[in-house]
C-alpha cells in the first residue's frame, strides 16, 4: 500500500469512523475521574492556560503543516516522501514555534519564567538533536497569539463563528454516529482528538493517531466557561505541578507523539495507549492484557491462599484487589477471553465484587415457602426456617427432585444482588477447593431476563439464547454439551422483565422456558435453576407436569432490628437519630429493603429523614444532581438549554419537597422518556398483564422518544449522557434504561403529576387516571373463579387478577399532584384499590370527606358478591392500610384501642359435635343450652392487636392473669408449644413406620430431612429432649410470631402468630380499656354461634365450596382480610350481620380445655389455670373442607404460635 492511501485510511477516518461510530455510546458514561482518580492532571495544568494552550497548538499546527507540505510535494513528485526528513522538519518547526509563543506567553503572565512549564519550554528551546538541520525552520502561517476560537478555526478550516458550538456538542460529547464507511474531513477528526481525551482511547487504537495530534489537552479546559474560571491561579496551579510532576505528563505526550508520528505516517501496527504517570505512583490510563491478567491472578490466589478465611473478609480481600479499577477496566477484565475455569470464576468474582454491587448477606432475610405438591393439606405449604444463603438453601432441596428454584420478593428487596453473590460465593469457594473437588464444583452462568429477546419478535429458543451467551462469555471455553453434564447453576434474572407485546406474547415465552426446564430436568439433572421474579408477579408459573415442585424463596422486609443493624453500619454517625424517627412512624415499612435504605441514607447527612417514597427519590436525584455540581461536570453546564443558570442557582434551595430544576430540559425530558417507555411497555397487552418491567431500548428507541422535546440528535445524545452522570440512566451495549426501575416509575409518576395537573376538565384527567382501569366484576372477568379452581391441578395456586403496570407510578404520582381529592376520586371510578392504597401513603394528603368515602366504597366491595374473589381481596386490602371505619376508634388510660363489630347470637339449645364418623372427638352430637352472647364478626386484626403492642401490652403484668400467663410472658415455657408438636410427630412416626414414609413421600422429604427423622426416631426420649430443647429454646417475647412477616402482617388481616397466653391477655387489656366483659369464647358458644340452631354443616349452610372461605381448595396460599367471603357467612342475626371467616383462613383460640364430649361446664374444661391443651376451632387456609366444618375441633397447647392461628372475641358469657 503507497504512503498516500494509508495516509488516507488514517486521516480520514476509513475504519476509525466506524470503530467511534460504535465506541463513543459507551464513553460517554466515563467520567475523567473514574480513569484517572483523585488525581487529574488536566485539571492540574488548566491554570496555565494560555502558555499550554499555546504549547499544544503549537505541536498541532506544526505537525499539520510537515504533514499537508510532505504530501503536497509528494503528490507534485509523484514519489514517496523520505520519512526521517518529516520528523526533522516538525521538530525544527515546534521549536522555532515554542520560541515564540513563549516570548507572547511571557507578556501576560504575572511571574513569567518561573514555573516548571517555563522551565520546560527553555529546556527544550535550547536542547539539541541529531535530526535537526541548522536553518530548517519555517514560521507558522497563523499567528499563535490570535484568540483561541481563531486558531482552532486555522487548523480545521472551520468557520470561526461556529467553533464554540462544536466544542460544545463535539468537544464534550463525542461525534455523532455515521453511517458504514463514511469519510470525515480532517478537521473532524481534531474534534474527535480532544472529545476522546477524557475517553478511553486504549480500547480503540484506530483513534489513536486522532488523540495523538490533539496531545494531552482537556475537554473541560477547551470550553469557554473553563478557561475563565481558570483565569488567575497560576502561583497555585504552578506549586499543584510541582507536587505532583505534572511536568512529566507533559514530557510523555511530546516525547510520545515523535514515537507515533513514524507508525502514523506508515500505517503500522495497532498503537498502544499513553500511560500517565507521576512521582507519586498516580494510577495509570490503562489496564493492559498482561495487568487484567495480573488481576485476575490474584484473585485466584487470594482465594486459593485462604481457604479457611470467612466469606466476608475474602470479598474484602477481592475489593481491595478491584478497587483502584475503573469502569473501563472492569470491562476489559470482564471482557477478557478466560483461558481456563479458573480464570472464568475469577471474572465472576471480579464483576460482583465492585462496591456498586456490595450486599450483606445479613441484610437479605430468606423465607423458604416449599410447595411439596399434591401432599397432605395441613402440611403441604410449609415455611422453613430463616437463612441468610441460597446455597444453604440449595443444599436443603432435593437437586433431582427440585433443580428450579424462584427467588421473589418486593421491589429494591434485593432479588438481583442475592443472585449475583451467589454467583460470587461459589465461584470463590471453588476456587478454594483443591483439584478434584474444585472440578466437581458447580459453575455459574448469570443472565438477565430482560435482554432474552425482543417484544413482538420471535421467541428465542431458551437453550440456543444460553449456549450463544455462554460462547460470547467464554469463547468457547467449553463446549455447551459438556457444560450441560456437569454441576452447573444457571442464575435467571427477572422473570417478569421479559420482553412481551402482549400477555399470549408472554405466556408463549413462559411457555418456551417451561420446555427448557423439563428438557433440563430428564436430560441434565446435574443443571439447577434459579429464577428472579417481583413476588405479585408470580405464582406458580414455572410448575408443569414433569416439574410438579418448583419451591419458592422470599426475600422477607428487614425486622425492627436489621432495621436498625443496617443504620448502624452504613450511617453510623446518624443513625441513632434516624431511627428514632423511623421506629413508631407510618413510613418504616418503606424502609424495609436495603435499596430504600440506601438511598435513605445517601440524602439524610442531616438525619432528616423525607416522608414518603416521592420525596425519597426526589431526594436522591437532588444528591446526584450536587455531587455533578460540586465535580463541575461540564455536560451539565453546558449552554441554557439542559439547566438554566437558575436551575443551577436553584440547587439546593427547594421550595418543595418534590421539587427539581424545571427551566431546562433535562428533567422534564426523563419524565417524558419514562412515560413513554411504561406506554411503549403496556401498548398492545391486550390480556393486561401488567408485568412490572424493567424496560430496556436501543439507542435510537430512546432517540425516538426525546425526539417529541428534543430535535436536534445530537442533543438527545448529550441529554443521555448527561442523566449516565447522574445514575439515573444506564447505557450498556448502546441500550438505555433508568438504573432502577423504580427510578423508571417515578419519573413516569413525575410526568403523569404534571399532566394532571395541567388537566382542565374531567375528561382531560379521566384520560389520564384510565390508564389504571381494571375490571372487578365477576362476570367481566374470564375465565371466572370457579371456572379456574375447577381446572387448576392441586399443586396450583390462583392467579392473581390482571394489573395494569401503572400501579406504582400512580401511587408515587398521588403524592406529587396539586389536587390529590380530585386525582383519588377520579382514580376510585377504574381502580378503587389503587385509590385506597394511593390514599393510605403518609405523603399524601387526603381531606376526611374523600377518605372516609373511599373508606365505604372499599368496604362495600370487599363484600360485594358480584365483585371477583381476588377484587373483593384487594378492596380488602386497601381497606386495611386507609383504616377500616366498621371498627370504632377509642382511647383510654391504657393507650389507643380499636372496638370490633358484634353479632348477637340469641339464647337457646344448640346442638354441637357430630356423629358423622369423620374425628372420634367430634361425637357424640348432644345438645347445649347456652345464654344470648356476641361474637366479633371478624377475628381480631393486626390493627387491633397492634393497639395492645403499642399500649406495652406484652410489658404489663397486668394483663397476664394467670401464674403459667406470667411464666410464659417472662420467657419461661415459650418453646414449649412448639416442643410439644415436634414429640407428638415423632410419637406418630415412631408407631406407624408406615405413617412415615408416607409422609415422607407425599411430602418430597430431602434425604437429610429423611435421615434427621430417623435418628429423632431412633434416638431415646432423653437425647430427643436435649434436640429439641436446644433447638425451640424458651425466649421472651414481644410481639406476635409472624409480626414481622410482610404475608402475614397486613391491617387487615387476622393477626397470627398468636399463643392462647396472649390472646386472653389482649382480652384482659381491652376490658380494662372499655369496662366491657370481652374474652375468648368456649369451644361450646363457637359451634352454636358457627352451626346456629338449625345445626348447620358449615357456617352457610350443608355444603362445600371452595368460594365460600378461604381453604386450601382455594388456593389463594395466603391469610386474606377479613370478610372477603360474604356469602360464606353465617345467616344475618337480628342486627342484620352474619359472622364472617369462622370457617377457614385462620384457626381461633377458645377458652375451653382440650376435653372429650359431651361438653360439660362443670368439668373443669373452662378452667384457665389448669395448663390443659385448648381447643381450636374453624380451620385454615392450610386446611381442606373437611376440617372447617362447624362441628371440627383440634387440640393445641397453649403456647403454640403457628402462622395460621389467631382467635376472635366474644362478650357476654
């Protein structure tokens, strides 16, 4: 190839227009810090201005015109020009240029020559060389001391007047795209020079020559602002250049562009990047191939090397190992082809071990819900105990039985953080193991969901979207098949982030994973399976015929005390203070994810803490958008249109607590981008699935949605770049997408704010708030409730009723709207639910008369018969948060109290028990005769209990009337409930081996589970008591079992957890309170007031129905709010009320003693200090139909709290 051409390919950017065409996306959202750290010598040196500015011009402009004369009389010669001859003429040239700008540069300074760059100049002014010709030297065309604009408008042959306008669209942001092999005039390419300066030129040596011409000159100090703002501080900058030697980065890059010149003109091999480096061992630009694998090196060896170190300290081990990297050489170690196993579990440790992806174990409680299939009914759903580690879980589950598993829980619980350090933790415990085990050990492959195709298009096939993911990673590293017959853990993020058009687009999906894991299953039983899902947004999706068991695992809210734990360690300073805020207000259950927790502390130097998610993002855009401030961050800053000057005065001074920078663009624009992206996400989803996703778009979909506010492209691009800087966009692989998609739904609920807000008339926001429209008639809903449970295998659960995808947007816009009355009210017409919840958040401000409405409408559709099941659930629901209004509100010496509907039950005979044969303490039937009495309509509420727990209630001696009352309330005897259940089935199972493995079976017992029982069997009764003891230890306790249980701990729902102690002593606490006689009814006046004179089978009349309670034929496989079943109520009574929820849902303490029939008042059974059994009544939604018939009774010992017990109240017995 002639000189010419490769002259050509390099100046005009044939190949290098394509390599930044792809490379410049990504740059963007590189900042000059994260490459150089603290120390940034463009900064350093931007003082001296005028002489350095002069300086890289000078070397610019001489090598331009070497250049231009070289090939000039190259091309009038038609022969090639002698190399060597060109450096001895630049050189000749710069130095003949240097003298002069330094002698212009002498006039303006105000110490001139006694700076190091002063020094430098004469240096070289008076140095010699072995290339330099005595009097080659040629005078510069265009004088150096014209204005800046001027000469950068000499060198690129660019209009003058249009200069500062492409620095700043150029210089700051990069060029835009171009399209395949087109050229770019030279002048271009100097743009792109010092737009890749504060990039990554490295990773793109087909730049290189480009960032070579610019030299080492700075983005931020070629804008106009910069260079006044560093106008004046010469002495101090001059004593920065000493301290650091600032002076030698200046010597590399003059010294550096004589070495490129030569491969510049000739087209030579790749050139490698220039390397920063000072005195005082500043980090260098780049991570060479042999320093990722110096990296990747140790930390193989920090693992080998510690192999009985914890966890915790080898992953600070691995931080201290990564955290001089920045995001550029991150992704060259994680982009790097590894050469064994080992160095690929090295990179999964390098990409989790960054601070940004840092999670306590400790902080990610896990509940495991095992779904044991088509089991015995009261023990097929069961919660195992608490674990802080997948793998622990892992290890509990059967792999061949159960090799999927679903990992759910709320937003920001932490569902991706959990499957990334399990991915870390066994990547490092393998490489801590020594050969033949660390073979034997599990890999890991991580992928998000929400790439697995696109919305619309053809479904990828699971397997063939694995193996090419797995290729690209690895380069082919091991071949797909042999990954598939060895321990692997395929970790899915996502589930519900999937790109759909519509709901049969994502069952069809659901439907081709499905597929896989069978496939998984019968052919690679050694591959488990981990997915991630937002817990409202699954339920049983993943169950098939082949695959019956899929367990559920979830992430439970953080208790008061890891509450307080994470407070402590992150905010140490503030967190007494904090917490003393959060620990009685409405908004800690907020806080009970470690992301709102993040961001809580990320804005609360102060200890003030915001009220109400709304102003909590609010906040932390406020945060990013001051740290930018206080770095200077150019993007910014530049021109009037992203924040104005009095956006940028404004910081800071906030007149709202929702308020941000208004006059530009920028925010406004990511509102807009993010209602867009939810529309985009719900257009077309005809089955209204309503999937909260995560939407992720190339770059020219979000172009595309900016374009409505934006036109000009390339400011759409700075735009993007800017929010990157921000962290409230992400761009990888040239997608965008908000960084959380929370952060997605509250600039959405900022965008639907305004345009509420700027609605005129009813029709205006009625078009608005029908974005959340859903339907909750029975006969507007197909296929129907029963028409479902009548087709659901046993191991199914219900599904819930379609959501809309609009939820959280609208309930985080409620509190941001001027007219909130309004917004609700026009709400509550399509989503009732939606409004009461909207209206129960403590930053919303609601008037009495629009929320006691809301309060009536929930109420009477809770208990609507026409309305769906699962509608009259969430009425429900919301009922509970707002305040339900059917419990009349009173206080008294002893605190708050909430007095419950009665319903009378008149006086008379009544028959109890049956003859039915079904439970032998069932009968005989005989007959009662009993005084008129009340019952609670509903059982007592975590509301109403919460007034007792708030009152000191489990503090008060008082209440604990009993000595076995007091015993247990001082921690004596609290573990015996539990005790005294686990030798009743080691009793059983020792009698009937039969019995056992039946239950083992049936139940899909692990092997460690079946080998612990069999020793429990085994073992004597002494040794057995010393297991048990150990593990149920007695303990004093505070608050209910499950209080704490985000499934269990609603308002409205029945509070459970609950030992008879406590029941009878909340009983104690509310006589005081009211002077009326409430207390626990007998199992006697429960069946009358269950069967009624008429001797009813069940509550409602003689036959089952799964509609009618919430039983385990139900398949709900939750407590629900209280009387969502009217029509499983008993007869109305004079008052016009029947008694809800006695059948199903949860099991009710009586009063009475564990006796047989017949019923006898006299017997002692009623006794409450006798230390009997009691009896339960009513079953629950763990229970069949069967078991909630009016006439069953079960014994229980009184200090049992099980997650399906609670009781209800009764007066005057």
């Amino acid at each position: 190839m002639s000189w010419k051409q490769q002259l050509i390919d390099v100046v005009f950017f044939s190949g290098l227009g394509t390599v930044l065409a792809k490379a410049l996306p990504q740059h963007w959202q590189r900042r000059a810090n994260e490459r150089l750290g603290d120390f940034n010598p463009y900064s350093v040196i931007a003082g001296n201005h005028d002489l350095l500015r002069a300086a890289r011009l000078a070397w610019v402009m001489a090598a331009l015109e070497v250049l231009d004369t070289a090939k000039d009389n190259a091309q009038s010669s038609g022969r090639e020009f002698d190399q060597k001859n060109v450096i001895l003429r630049f050189e000749s040239v710069a130095r003949q240029s240097l003298i002069k700008i330094r002698s212009d540069a002498l006039d303006r300074r105000t110490h001139p020559g006694d700076s190091p760059i002063d020094h430098h100049l004469e240096t070289t002014i008076n140095g010699t060389s072995e290339f330099i010709s005595p009097g080659e030297s040629r005078s510069l065309v265009q004088p150096l001391t014209l204005g800046f604009d001027q000469t950068i408008a000499a060198i690129t042959g660019w209009p003058v007047n249009e200069i500062p306008v492409m620095f700043r669209q150029i210089a700051r942001d990069g060029l835009p795209t171009v399209d395949q092999g087109a050229k770019r005039p030279f002048g271009e390419l100097v743009f792109a020079a010092f737009a890749e300066i504060l990039k990554s030129p490295d990773q793109y040596p087909e730049a290189y020559p480009a960032f070579t011409i610019a030299t080492l000159d700075a983005t931020r100090k070629l804008s106009e602002e910069i260079l006044i703002a560093t106008r004046g501080i010469d002495e101090k900058v001059d004593q920065l250049i000493v301290q650091t030697d600032a002076l030698t980065v200046f010597q590399t890059g003059a010294q550096t562009y004589l070495e490129v010149l030569p491969r510049l003109l000739t087209g030579q091999d790749r050139l490698e990047a220039l390397a920063l480096s000072t005195q005082h061992d500043v980090q260098a630009i780049k991570a060479d191939a042999e320093e990722i694998k110096d990296v990747l090196y140790r930390i193989e060896q920090t693992a080998k090397s510690n192999p009985a170190s914890s966890e915790e300290v080898l992953l600070a081990e691995y931080s201290k190992l990564l955290g001089r990297l920045d995001r550029r050489e991150f992704s060259q170690i994680l982009d790097e082809v590894p050469k064994s196993l080992e160095v690929y579990r090295a990179q999964c440790i390098a990409r989790w071990a960054q601070p940004r992806f840092a999670l306590d174990k400790q902080f990610t409680p896990l509940t495991l819900l095992l779904d044991r299939g088509d089991g015995q009914e009261n023990e097929r759903y069961r919660r195992s105990q608490s674990y802080h580690d997948l793998r622990d879980i892992l290890s509990v589950l059967d792999a061949r039985n159960e090799p999927v598993v679903v990992v759910t829980g709320g937003p920001g619980s932490g569902k991706s953080t959990l499957l990334r350090r399990l991915e870390l933790d066994l990547a490092s415990q393998a490489l801590r193991l020594v050969d033949g085990a660390a073979e034997a050990a599990p890999l890991t492959l991580f992928l998000s969901l929400n790439t697995y195709g696109q919305r619309g298009r053809e479904i990828p096939d699971p397997a063939g979207w694995v193996a090419a993911y797995w290729s690209k990673k690895t380069g082919g590293l091991l071949d797909f098949d042999m990954l598939l017959r060895r321990p692997l853990v395929l970790l899915l993020d996502g589930l519900n982030e999937m790109p759909h058009a519509d709901r049969a687009d994502y069952d069809a999906r659901l439907a081709a994973w499905k597929g896989f894991l069978n496939d998984m299953a019968l052919s690679h039983p050694s591959v488990r399976v981990i997915f991630s899902c937002r817990t409202l947004d699954y339920g049983s999706k993943l169950t098939t015929k082949d695959l019956p068991r899929v367990p559920q695992v979830e992430i439970m809210p953080l208790d008061d005390s890891r509450v307080d734990k994470f407070l402590k360690k992150y905010a140490p300073g503030t967190a007494a203070h904090i917490w003393e805020q959060l620990r009685n207000s409405a908004q800690l259950d907020l806080y009970r994810s470690p992301y709102y927790l993040r961001l809580l502390i990320d804005q609360t130097d102060d200890g003030q803490i915001p009220e109400g998610r709304a102003a909590l993002f609010t906040g932390f855009v406020r945060a990013m958008l001051k740290r930018e401030m206080d770095t200077d961050n150019v993007r910014l800053r530049s021109g009037e249109w992203l924040l104005t000057a009095r956006d940028l005065r404004r910081v800071g001074q906030w007149r709202s607590a929702y308020e941000l920078p208004d006059r530009g663009i920028l925010f406004r624009a990511l509102a807009d981008l993010a209602f867009r992206l939810q529309t985009r996400r719900n257009d077309g989803d005809t089955g209204n699935t309503g999937n909260k996703m995560q939407v992720r778009v190339d770059i020219d979909d979000a172009l595309d949605c900016l374009s409505t506010l934006i036109a000009d492209e390339r400011q759409q691009e700075h735009l993007l770049t800017a929010a990157v800087d921000l962290q409230i966009l992400d761009m990888p692989n040239d997608d965008v997408l908000f960084v959380h998609q929370l952060l997605q739904e509250y600039f959405a609920a900022r965008h639907l704010a305004v345009a509420v807000n700027q609605a005129g008339h009813a029709a205006a926001l009625a078009a608005f708030t029908d974005l959340a429209r859903i339907a909750w008639r029975e006969t507007d809903i197909s296929p129907t409730v029963r028409e479902q449970l009548a087709t659901l295998p046993r191991s199914g659960k219900l599904p819930d009723l379609p959501t809309t995808g609009w939820e959280e947007t609208f309930m985080l816009a409620a509190a941001m709207v001027d007219a909130p009355d309004g917004f609700l009210q026009a709400l509550a017409a399509v989503n009732l639910p939606l409004a009461g919840r909207c209206a129960a958040q403590p930053d919303v401000t609601v008037s009495d008369d629009v929320c006691g409405d809301l309060q009536q409408r929930l109420v009477a559709r809770s208990r609507d018969p026409v309305a769906d099941l699962r509608a009259r659930i969430h009425a429900g629901d919301a009922l509970g948060r707002l305040g339900d209004p059917r419990f009349e509100s009173g206080q008294d010496a002893y605190g708050r109290y909430l007095l419950p509907p009665m319903v009378e039950v008149k006086g008379g005979i009544y028959s109890i028990g049956s003859d039915e044969g079904i439970k032998t303490d069932e009968a005989p039937r005989h007959e009662v005769e009993l005084a008129a009495f009340a019952l609670g309509q509903f059982p007592v509420t975590n509301a109403e209990f919460k007034c007792f727990i708030d009152a000191g209630g489990y503090d008060d001696e008082r209440w604990w009337d009993t000595p076995q009352a007091q015993r247990w309330q001082r921690g004596d005897g609290t573990g015996e409930g539990n005790r005294e259940n686990w030798r009743t089935w080691r009793d059983r199972f020792k009698n009937d081996t039969t019995f056992f493995t039946q239950v083992t079976n049936e139940q899909a017992w692990t092997e460690e589970q079946v080998r612990q029982w069999k020793g429990y069997i085994e073992m004597t009764d002494e040794a057995f008591e010393a297991v048990i003891k150990n593990n149920l230890p007695d303990q004093r306790y505070t608050l209910p079992a499950y209080w704490n249980n985000s499934g269990l701990n609603a308002p409205g729902q029945p509070v459970v957890g609950i030992c008879w102690f406590e029941a009878r002593a909340y009983c104690a606490w509310l006589r005081a309170q009211t002077g009326q006689n409430y207390r626990l009814p007998t199992e006697a006046h429960w069946e009358a007031a269950a069967s009624g004179m008429a001797g009813r089978r069940y509550p409602w009349g003689e036959t089952f129905e799964a509609t009618l309670c919430n039983t385990v034929e139900t398949r709900l496989r939750r407590v629900t709010p209280v009387g969502v079943f009217p029509c499983g109520d008993t007869p109305p009574s004079a008052s016009g009320s029947g008694i809800a929820d006695l059948s199903g849902n949860v099991w009710e303490w009586t009063d009475s003693g564990y006796q047989a029939y017949p019923y006898r008042t006299d017997d002692g059974r009623e006794a409450a200090d006798s230390g009997a059994a009691r009896v339960i009544r009513g079953g629950s939604w763990l229970n069949g139909g069967r078991v909630v018939r009016s006439a069953s009774r079960l014994r229980s010992h009184p200090a049992e709290r099980n997650p399906d017990l609670g009781f209800r109240l009764a007066l005057g017995h």
